[in-house]
C-alpha cells in the first residue's frame, strides 16, 4: 500500500472566551443533574450466533460407520463441495461388493456421467479387456470405483478440495470391500490414494500399500488407447496383481 504524506493544515487561532451560555453548557455534570434512567444498566447486545458446523472428522466418523445402503443414499444426496451442481449423476461404483479385486479410476467422465456407472465407453471397453485377462468379469469378483463420485466439468482434473470431500466415501468402499488387491488406474488416482507426487512411471513395478492392502499401480485406460505402446508395461502390472493375489489368497 503506497505511504500517504502528513497532510499540513493551517494554524487556528485561539478561540474566543464561550459565552455564559456555551460555558455552562460545556461544564461537567454532576451526579444530581444526570437523569435518573442514565444509571440504569446498558441492555445486553444482541450478537446473533454463527450456525454451527460439524467438524470434518465427525462427518468421516458417519461415514466410516455406514452399510452399503447408507453409503449409497449419501453419495447419491452429497453436496459437499460445488460439483453437485454440475453432475446429472453421481458415479457410486459397481460390481462385486465383496470382491477379491478392486480397481480404483480419477473421476466420472461424460459417459459416466450420463449413465451413473464408472468406465464406459471405449475406455471401459479396453477396461473390460483388462479384466478378462486375469479371469475377471465386470461384475464378477471384482469392483470397480473411483476416487471423485461427481464428473470435474470439462473432465479437468479434481481439485485438492473435491477430493478431500470424496475421499471418506472411497475410503468405506475399501473397508466395507476388504479386496485382497487394489489396482489404480492412472496418475492422479495412484497420487491421491497413496498421498504422493512421485510421478506414475516410478510408482509401477512395486507394490504399495493402503490400509494393509497390497496396490498396484498402472496406467488409465484411456491413455492407453492414446498411446498404444504403453500396453506391455499395463500387461506387466496386471501380472504383477495377479501375483499379489495370489500371494494374498495362500495367506489367507
């Protein structure tokens, strides 16, 4: 903010001696000239009280504590953040809801949006494909998700804030799933599940862990069909999955 110079002003002269009026109407009051009402005591201001706000970790408690039903009716009904105002429907996840496989996307696109159903469209055709190569099936021993249950308008990528609201949701799939696996599909979703910026060619070929879970990281369908020569390193990671599976299956 600039700095504002000291403005100067002209010297008053000394005021004139108040008339008799004026003095007496300038000298201090006593107490008995001070009406009686004056002592009374000011009323109390009225200050109208902020509406109170569930802190967050209440609301991630309810939602930690809900069935598949209640989980269900409160993704569909969620108005936690601004995409509720865009989205025709809400994409809650579909398949087997006690799978041994879970495979976890970014956010709804177009046609997901439109149809209420995660990875339609040549995307989930590919998808499918995916999964009938480890012997799975959409709807089958297998349930597949999202970490935004609203499609981002324009399908830009989420906001911190958008996935901070969704994310208890995806976070009581995962528990009230209890996959033996979880495969991610892409950057951002490999980057918001395990909390991490290390780009997504450098989080493959291991396995990470979410809540005691082994995961698997790979590319996204869709960019997979945009760049075709990627497709042997997916075929690698879903080996890999199989053999954490397994692995998890004889342990059991």
């Amino acid at each position: 903010m600039a700095d504002f110079a000291p403005v100067s002003t002209a010297e008053r002269e000394a005021p004139a001696e108040p008339p008799p009026v004026q003095a007496a109407m300038d000298a201090p009051m006593t107490a008995d000239m001070v009406p009686a009402e004056d002592f009374a005591e000011p009323a109390p201001a009225v200050i109208a009280e902020a509406p109170i706000v569930a802190p967050a970790r209440d609301r991630e408690a309810a939602i930690a504590a809900m069935d598949w039903p209640a989980l269900d009716a409160a993704v569909a009904g969620c108005t936690a953040c601004g995409l509720c105002h865009t989205r025709t429907n809400t994409v809650f996840g579909v398949g087997d809801r006690q799978a041994e496989w879970m495979l976890i996307g970014e956010a709804p696109g177009e046609n997901e949006d439109l149809q209420g159903e995660p990875f339609v469209g040549q995307a989930g055709k590919l998808l499918d494909n995916m999964l009938v190569s480890l012997g799975l099936r959409r709807g089958r021993n297998v349930f597949i998700a999202n970490v935004l249950k609203c499609r981002p308008p324009g399908n830009r990528n989420p906001e911190p804030a958008e996935v901070e609201q969704c994310e208890p949701f995806l976070k009581q799939q995962i528990a009230l799933v209890r996959p033996r696996v979880i495969v991610v599909l892409g950057r951002f979703a490999a980057q918001s599940l395990l909390r991490t910026t290390t780009p997504i060619g450098k989080l493959r070929g291991t396995v990470h862990s979410y809540e005691g879970i082994p995961v698997v990281v790979t590319y996204h369908p869709a960019y997979l069909l945009r760049t075709l020569t990627d497709k042997a390193r997916a075929w690698e990671d879903l080996c890999l999955a199989r053999e954490v599976h397994d692995r998890a299956g004889a342990q059991a």
